[in-house]
C-alpha cells in the first residue's frame, strides 16, 4: 500500500476545494472498488477526501413525479426500499443481481456509476493496458478476453462496464445530478459513460472534482412488464458475462413503448434505438424479439474468447422479452 493521507468532509464546496490541493486525489464513500484498485496498485491516489457526511443519502420524491436516489445511498437500501420495488422493481432486480449481500451493504449509488472494469489486464500492472496507462497498448486484443467486449470497442480497448444498476439505469432514462468547480448540473444517463475511442483511461463525462450528488428516476418504472436477465458463470458474486434489461409498455399484447439495453458487452451499458424502434408499435411477438435481437448485435464483433457472446446475447434478449411480455415467468 502507498502512502496517502485522509480527510474527511461534511461540505461539497469543502470537498471540491480539497481536490484542488493534491496530486492526485480521490473521493471515497463506500470504497468497495477503490480499495480494490490500490491494493493492486492500479490507482495511487496522494489524498482521500471521505465524502460519507454529506447530505446525499435520501431516497425521496424527484421531479415530474420520478424519485429521487441519494448518491450515498447504499445499493442495499436502494433495492429494498419500498417505492423502488413498488415503481422501478427493474431497478431493484438489477441491484439485488450484483456482487453480494455484504457488498451491497457498503456499495453507494453514486459509487455504483464510478466502478472501472474488470478486465484482466486493467488489475495486472505487469501487462500493458490504455485504460491503466494510456499509450502502453491493449493485452486483451489478441489476449485471453473471454469478458470482454463485443460493442463498441476500439483499437485501443475492449473493456466492459461492469455495472448491473447502471443496465437498469439506462433502460430507466435516469438522469445524474453533479455539482463541482463551475455549480449544478445534470447529465442524461445515456451520455454519462464514454465508449473508449482513443481515450479508454476516461470512463465517463464528469469533469476533474465533480461530485455525483444524486440520480433522478422519470416516473415510468415499467413496473408491470420487465425483466432483468444476467447471464453469469455462477448464482453470486459474479460480473455479467451478458445482462439484459428489458421493459415494455404494453397494450394487451401490443408493445406501446420498449426499453432494451445489454450490460457486460460494452464500455458502458449499451442502448440501441433502433431495436427499440423495431419493436415500439408492433404486436409481442417472438419474431419481433428476434428482429429486435438481431439489430442490436448488427455489427459485434467477438475477439477470439469471448465469440460465444455474439449468439449468447441474442439469446438473452429473446428471453429477457419474452418474461417482460409475460410469456415467462419472471423469477
């Protein structure tokens, strides 16, 4: 372990602030990945700013009659919380699918989004890596990638997100609020996460100090038709080898509106309008899935390993649709 020092905060202006006088500093609330990656000397920060003591940890009415999701909340009261299993029971599924009970117990919302992949080469500082160390190279193209990517993938990367929530999130059209250096903002949550480009070292939209305060849900949860499909090696903590979050708003058995986005093949959850737009207006069926599944995986590509995720994933959306129309049962 590297040496750091630690301060703790009560103040966003004040944690903000502390960002300025560091090298390299870091925020930490639950720390379940943070800690992690300084283990594994994968990040060294100089300073840690404990932002537990802000007043971001309230689950309660949001905008437009959505909620409102505290950045420090846990993963484990967001789940269990009654009005998101009552409205955005997709949401809740997704959490309660990722890592284990003790780690959703630690795990913040906000701490949720900022999770960096699993990719084994980004934990191997042995090894070259962009996302670790931009310039170096990419061992996982032409390495063991069976975890990989499959959409949306450079030359230079081919990690994925790692995120449940986030999948639920996505097909959800949350928002995340931000404060930092220049005030209050707001980030649709399609363009929060960045697909790796030349800059695979950059996980997302936020600016150098900026503090996730909170994530706003519409007022649509899809609660009667969803589903959250993972497709992992084993029951518990294990990432996504393909997750789909599938919602549907339906008129008997005619889809009104569609939500389709897959986790564990991307840089970020991947959401593709196009599928939706195949599926919006068209009768439940299991051609249509397929139509749908078919477009969503127009143009993967698998690396070696990780080809099986190609046909894997069509699957898994046919599937994931069929329960959301009620053709399955959800379970």
């Amino acid at each position: 372990m590297n040496r750091f020092t630690y301060v703790s905060v009560t103040d966003p202006q004040a944690a903000i602030a502390e960002m300025d006088e560091h090298d390299s500093p870091k925020f930490i609330a639950g720390g379940t990945n943070l800690l992690d990656l300084m283990k594994e000397n994968v990040e060294r920060p100089d300073h840690l700013i404990d932002i537990n003591h802000l007043a971001f940890n309230k689950i309660e009415d949001g905008p437009d009659g959505g909620l409102r999701l505290g950045a420090l909340v846990t993963n484990a009261d967001t789940a269990w919380n009654e009005q998101v299993e009552q409205r955005y029971p997709l949401l809740s599924k997704a959490i309660l699918a990722g890592a284990s009970a003790q780690l959703r117990n630690m795990a913040t919302n906000g701490g949720n989004l900022m999770q960096r992949t699993r990719c084994y080469y980004f934990y191997d500082t042995a090894t070259p890596c962009n996302k670790r160390e931009p310039g170096s190279g990419c061992s996982a193209i032409g390495g063991y990638n069976r975890i990989l990517a499959i959409l949306g993938t450079s030359e230079d990367c081919i990690a994925t997100h790692p995120s449940d929530m986030c999948v639920a999130l996505a097909a959800l059209n949350a928002t995340v609020n931000i404060t930092g250096k220049n005030g209050d903002r707001s980030i649709p949550f399609a363009d929060f996460h960045r697909l790796p480009g030349d800059r695979p070292d950059l996980d997302n939209t936020l600016d150098a100090g900026d503090i996730v305060t909170s994530i706003d849900l519409p007022a649509n949860g899809f609660a009667k038709n969803f589903e959250y499909l993972k497709v992992r090696d084993r029951a518990s903590y294990a990432f996504a080898l393909v997750s789909v979050a599938a919602a549907l708003e339906l008129e008997g058995t005619h889809i009104k509106e569609a939500r389709l986005v897959l986790g564990g093949v991307a840089h970020k959850p991947w959401r593709n309008a196009d599928a939706e737009a195949v599926l919006n207006g068209q009768e439940a069926t299991i051609e249509n899935f397929e139509k749908a599944a078919a477009l969503v995986l127009e143009g993967a590509k698998g690396y070696g390993d990780n080809d099986f995720k190609i046909e894997l994933a069509k699957r898994a959306i046919v599937r994931a649709l069929k329960t959301a129309a009620g053709m399955e049962e959800n379970v």
